[in-house]
C-alpha cells in the first residue's frame, strides 16, 4: 500500500461484518436471559472501575464485544460502513489496531479519571430483583459509577471514524470532517447530564482523530522518500 490516499485495497473487507454479525447475534442470546444473569454478564465484561481496579484486564477486550441491547438497525449500519471503509481503505489489521487502541485508550483514561473520584471498597450492587438493572452513576454517585455496566463498541467506532476523517485526501474536506466530529462529541460533554461514557466517546475520536494524523504523515513521508529515491537512480 504505497499511500493512504492513491493505495487501493487488495480484498473486500470481510472482518468488519464478522465482527458486526457477532456482536450483534450475541446481543440477541444475551437478551434471551433473565434480568439478573443478563446484568451479571454485562458487569462482568464491563471496563468499570471495580473490575480494572481488581486486575480484571481481560475486560478491556471482552467488553468490545458485548452491548447491553441489540444493535439498532440505524446504529450498526453505521458501525458496519465505518469498519468497513476503514478496513476497504487500510486492511484489516491496521484497522483493527485502530479500533483496539481507541478503545482501550479511552477505557483506561475514563477509568483513570473514575478511579480518582471514585472511594476505594464499592460495596457490591444489592442483591434481589434491585439488581437485575443496571445501576445508573446519576442515581447513586460514584459507587454506581464503579460497578456501572460499561460495555459496547462506540468507543472503536468513534476512534474508526475520527481516523477516517483524519485520513481523507482533500485538505478542506479532511478538516471540515475532523472539525465537525470533533464539535459533535465536545457538545454532550458540555451539556449538564453529561455522563462519563460522553467523555469517552470524546477522548476515542480524539485518539483517533491523532491516528489518522499519524498515518497520513507516515503515509506522506514513505511517498517523499520514494520519490528522491527515484530521482536519484
């Protein structure tokens, strides 16, 4: 692939739907279980504060692949054309290191902010039919917040998306594209019920919004060499 803009793609994307279609078959056996395993599953695989404070990494994986509801047609429609595209555009595994770094990324840097706010010795969620929801972090402060169900692919997405734009050829379309995601996820955060996963969806377009960045530079510096190393043969 000589360069992200002129490179074209070798195969048709075929991870991107893998992917997609799983999730969302899992979300639908999910959905299949009863209010209290379903929301022990979920809490289990979450990226919140109790799990990574406890050394539960494995979730920073797992979570990426469960969703708390089927995916809306509209919403994974979108999820699908941007890995699609990114895998069409960059391969498959540069665009699955793409999605992996936005995602952990933006889950440890929440996490992180979490755990400053959040008192050590969360008590565990209340048993009985209390515990078949998911505890919102507005409802109970900062100990909901740390065993809250954080799960879900919009932070991938978001890093996807944000390198797309990052990446677009044309200077003005690239930074009108850059601009107006950036403005799109600044305005929940700024909004007064904002919630920490706004945040995150913030922090993932930036990471990849950097990403993309990077590689249209790596991209535009392989070509330069390229070009003085045929002038001077």
């Amino acid at each position: 692939m000589a360069g992200l803009p002129r490179g074209l793609p070798a195969a048709v994307p075929w991870v991107a739907p893998l992917y997609v279609g799983a999730v969302q078959l899992g979300a639908y056996a999910t959905a299949r279980l009863s209010g209290p395993r379903r929301t022990e599953l979920l809490r289990t695989h979450s990226t919140n504060v109790d799990n990574l404070r406890a050394g539960r990494w494995q979730t920073l994986a797992t979570s990426a692949v469960f969703v708390e509801e089927p995916l809306p047609v509209a919403y994974g429609a979108g999820l699908l054309a941007a890995l699609g595209t990114a895998e069409w555009r960059w391969g498959a595994w540069r665009t699955a290191g793409v999605f992996a770094a936005g995602h952990v990324g933006a889950s440890l840097l929440v996490y992180a902010a979490l755990r400053a706010r959040t008192p050590r010795g969360t008590p565990p969620p209340t048993a009985g039919a209390a515990s078949a929801h998911p505890v919102e972090s507005t409802d109970q402060g900062p100990d909901a917040t740390a065993r809250a169900i954080d799960v879900g692919a919009s932070y991938g997405f978001n890093a996807t998306v944000g390198a797309l734009a990052a990446t677009v050829p044309h200077r003005g379309a690239r930074t009108a594209a850059t601009a107006g995601l950036l403005a799109l996820g600044v305005r929940p955060v700024l909004r007064r019920g904002r919630t920490f996963t706004d945040v995150g969806h913030l922090v993932a377009l930036a990471l990849g919004v950097a990403m993309g960045a990077g590689m249209r530079t790596g991209a535009g510096r392989r070509t330069g060499q390229g070009r003085r190393a045929g002038t001077g043969s």
